[in-house]
C-alpha cells in the first residue's frame, strides 16, 4: 500500500507540472533574466591606460608604428575591481608565430597577474580590439655618438677637442629602418659662459622608438675648452735701436718691418703695437762698423711671435754727431 501510494503520489505530481508548463518555464527564464540584470546593474566600469607589451619569436621586430598604450575597461563589483593594481593587468599582442616578415593584424590579448587573479565576476575589454603591425627582420649594429651643443662659451673661448664615453653604442631594430641609420645625438650640452674644461653626463637621444638602444642610454661628455687664438699681420712698423752706447749713434739699412702674432682673440683683437714693438739690440757694440742684428719684438707674453720680416737689419754704427737716427 506505501509503494501504491508513493507512485501515485508522483504521477500526481508530475501532472502538475505539466499543467500550463509553458507558462511555468516562462516565469522561470524570466526570473533567471531579472537576476541577471540585477547582478549587472550591480556592476561598475574602471578604466585606466596601459603600455601594449609586443611578444615575438625574437627573429622579428615591429617595422611600423602601433599604438603603445591601450585604454582597458574593468567591469565588475566595486569592491572587487577597485584593489586590482594597474601593473597586474598586462595587454599584449603575440606574434610569435610569424617568422618572415610582412604586415599582420592581431588581436590584443590580457594577461592577468597578481590582485587580478581570481577577481569574480570580472570581464576585460581592450580597445583597440587588435592593432596591424608590421614586422622585419631584427638586426643589431655599432652605432657612432654625436654630441649636440646649445649656447657659446665665453668670449674669446672655444671648444678644441671633446670625448664620449662610450663613443658608440649597440642599437637593435628593423632591417628597413637600421640600413639607414649612420649616427645618433646626444641631448643638447650646454655651453653658454663657459672657459674651463668641464664634463657631463647626458642621455641618448632615440627619436625612433623602433629602435633600441641597448644599455643605460648615457654618456659621459668631456670638453676641453681654450682661448680662441687668432693670427694678425701688423705691417710698416717702425724698427728702433736699444742699448747703443751713448758715444755712438747708428743707422739702420732698412727701418720698417712687419711682424705676425698668434694670439687670443680678445687680446689680439685690441692689440695696437707701438713704436718700439720691433727693434735691434746693439748693447753690444763697442766700435764703429756694420753689424747685422736680429729684429727682435717687444710684445705680450700671451702672444707668439711667429715670424717678422726682415729678420735681420744691418746697422751702421759710429761716433755720435748729435742725431739719434731711432736710438733708444
């Protein structure tokens, strides 16, 4: 009789639900939809940017610009979105199944890392969705530095000779682009007032960024710094006598003379040479006759004298008649 009883029970129960089922199962999708709608309405939106990391095989690199960052949506439950860290959510495109070179569209892809693991719901939308990028042949070469300067050193100053350390560095990138690549600058130095040696550490400037430039992207200027030295002819000047014995007077053979000087631009600029700048030294003669003398110049010890002409004069020397014919 338990048995009787049971079965019948079941089939009345089963006959229940088959009555107006339509409508039962109705209610039912329409409850699972008004849950979900509510646990949506839930749901907040974060969105922040993030650098676009590039994955290949290593043989191929990017040839053509992409975007560097993408905007990423975080949909999700407030207090579960709001903790996750930036860092921890990782936008890539992998193309490492691409070994020749050629244009590819890919799709951007998300790696969860960290505070983003095991966040619950939790969707991740990029934007953009996928990103043509095209991809050459990677290849590495020495590249030359140059230093860029900006400013003028001091006044009468110049910049004779300079040193890099490194003098070149390592850079890594497309076939296409490197074949072209001859050198690369430094950041502009700075000059303005100086007239010492000085050094300085400055970046290397990459304005390319498919190009990388391996190590720590410095280096080391070193600049020596001089008086800017100018050359000047100074023409007909006079040519005096000095420490002739007042018992004797002396005539020169030729009495104009010209001279060239090397010296800092400052002071060779205003330089005006006297009267005595050029002169024989005859504090050695003791008696009448012709001496040939050296034209010697009196200038100052910042110049060098690098020739005068003549370089010798002959003096008549003889018992004094009262002129000084040019003696001093």
């Amino acid at each position: 009789m338990m048995k009787k009883k049971s079965s019948w029970d079941g089939r009345k129960f089963l006959a229940s639900i088959a009555v107006n089922w339509h409508v039962k199962v109705l209610s039912v999708a329409l409850a699972i939809i008004l849950f979900v709608f509510h646990r949506m309405s839930l749901l907040e939106d974060r969105f922040f940017a993030a650098p676009l990391r590039i994955e290949t095989n290593g043989n191929m690199i990017p040839a053509s610009s992409y975007p560097r960052m993408v905007r990423i949506t975080l949909r999700g439950e407030p207090n579960s979105i709001n903790p996750i860290q930036e860092d921890d959510i990782e936008p890539y495109l992998d193309l490492t199944r691409y070994t020749v070179e050629g244009a590819y569209r890919a799709p951007v892809q998300i790696r969860k890392k960290g505070t983003a693991l095991g966040v619950d719901p939790l969707e991740i939308s990029a934007d953009p969705p996928e990103v043509s990028i095209e991809l050459d042949q990677k290849i590495s070469k020495y590249v030359p530095l140059t230093p860029s300067f900006q400013g003028y050193l001091a006044g009468g100053y110049e910049l004779v000779s300079y040193t890099l350390t490194p003098t070149q560095v390592v850079v890594d990138g497309p076939l296409r682009l490197m074949s072209g690549l001859s050198e690369l600058f430094t950041e502009f130095i700075e000059l303005d007032g100086r007239s010492d040696d000085f050094t300085a550490t400055v970046r290397i400037m990459n304005r390319d960024p498919l190009l990388v430039v391996r190590g720590d992207g410095i280096t080391e200027f070193r600049g020596m710094v001089r008086k800017f030295i100018v050359i000047r002819n100074f023409e007909n000047l006079p040519i005096r006598i000095r420490g002739l014995d007042e018992d004797f007077e002396g005539t020169l053979v030729v009495e104009t003379g010209s001279i060239r000087l090397e010296g800092p631009q400052s002071e060779i600029e205003s330089f005006e040479p006297g009267t005595g700048t050029l002169y024989l030294d005859c504090s050695r003669i003791t008696e009448s006759g012709e001496y040939s003398l050296p034209v010697l110049a009196d200038i100052p010890p910042s110049f060098t004298l690098i020739r005068s002409e003549p370089s010798y004069v002959i003096v008549r020397a003889g018992p004094r008649n009262g002129n000084d014919n040019g003696i001093e």
